[in-house]
C-alpha cells in the first residue's frame, strides 16, 4: 500500500512497460520514426496512448476530437480503438508533421475514420460547433499550444455530449508548474489552467500523473 504515487524510476517505467503495453507494430514504428525528429518529445508516451485507448474503449466512443497531431502517434491509437465507423476530427497546422502521420493512418488502414483539418484548431472548433455539432463528440484529447489550452478547452466542452471525456495532456509541464523561476507563458498558462479546472462545477475532475500529467474532465 501507498498513500500517494510512486516514484516511477528508469527500471521501473521498463517494468511497466514489459508487463503492460500491447503497442501494435505500427505504433511502435510510428513512434520510433518520430523519435529521429526535431521537437520528438511532443510525442506522447506509448502506456498513455494505450491508457487513451482504453478510456474510448470504456467509453464506447464513436466520435472523438483531437487538437494537436504532431506525427498522429496518438492519433492511430484512437483510430485503432474506435469501432469502423467511428470518426476522429484531428486538428493541426503543420502540413509536414502530419504528413508522417497520413502515412501511418494509411498503413494502418484507418485513415477512413481520420478527418485532418488543417488550419488554427480554435477556428475548427468553432466551424464544428456552427455546423450543429455541439454536443455529439464523445471523448476530445488536447495536445497543441499552452497559451490556447483554455479556449480549446470551452470549446471542447460545448462539442462534447453529457458524459463525455476531454483529456488534456502536459498539466504537470514536466514539473515546472510548481517552480516560479519558470515564469514562461506556456508554463503559466498551465498554471491557470489548472486552477481554472478545480473550481469547473461542470466536470467531475482527476489529474491523473501519467507521462507529463493527463487532466480528465467529464462533462456532467
């Protein structure tokens, strides 16, 4: 028993890994391949794409969002949970970073069920909830830039259906939230952001301390 989380060594995280993770071949190349590139560590972590997998799974998600692709790494890993006619909107500004992630989605057969839009995510939201689809969206999953996290978030919240998850990834900032010699704006973005959620009556809340901090806000 402990009262609070363990400490996750090197050794340990290997463990975890070797015991729990069932990462199919092509999330494992994927992720290999991003791990060759500038700015790789904005790829999520292989047990927390796993852990989202699960979450859409336990959800019995049809339709999800995602800010932020990077490489589609976790991405894939939500097209591969969704049943066939489940449907991702995945929301980035990079033509380069998601053209590697096209060809995994192809590779893997479900670049079907991914619907890329690129352009500001704020403006895709937005088109989305003016469209008539607010309140349809299952699970959303927000990975893009700090300073937005709070307006993504709004938005996210009017798309998504009573019931439904956001997961918000980066909340523990790789523990500069609690060090004030980091005055940056993305880090006090977070800050605020994680203030804001501990007084939203409109979600039940758990900050769960997977890879870099992963906020899950169910919409009540």
């Amino acid at each position: 028993m402990s009262m609070k989380t363990i400490q996750i060594t090197d050794d340990l995280y290997d463990y975890l890994l070797s015991v729990s993770l069932r990462e199919p071949e092509i999330l494992r190349e994927l992720r290999e391949e991003t791990s060759t590139m500038p700015r790789a560590n904005m790829q999520i972590s292989p047990e927390q794409g796993q852990f989202m997998a699960l979450l859409i799974e336990l959800l019995g998600a049809q339709k999800t969002l995602e800010v932020g692709v990077f490489t589609g790494y976790s991405a894939l890993w939500t097209a591969l949970a969704l049943p066939p006619a489940g449907r991702l909107v995945a929301c980035d500004i990079n033509p380069d970073w998601t053209a590697v992630a096209q060809r995994y989605w192809q590779r893997a057969g479900v670049a079907n069920k991914i619907d890329l839009r690129l352009g500001p995510a704020i403006q895709t939201l937005e088109q989305l909830i003016e469209g008539g689809e607010a309140g349809t969206f299952d699970f959303a999953f927000i990975d893009a830039q700090k300073e937005e996290y709070e307006d993504y978030y709004q938005r996210s919240l009017e798309l998504l259906r009573p019931g439904g998850l956001i997961a918000v990834d980066n909340v523990l900032r790789n523990g500069r939230v609690i060090d004030p010699s980091f005055t940056d704006e993305d880090t006090g973005a977070i800050r605020d952001f994680n203030l804001a959620r501990l007084e939203d009556e409109r979600v039940t809340l758990s900050m769960v301390p997977i890879a870099d901090g992963l906020t899950l806000a169910r919409k009540r």
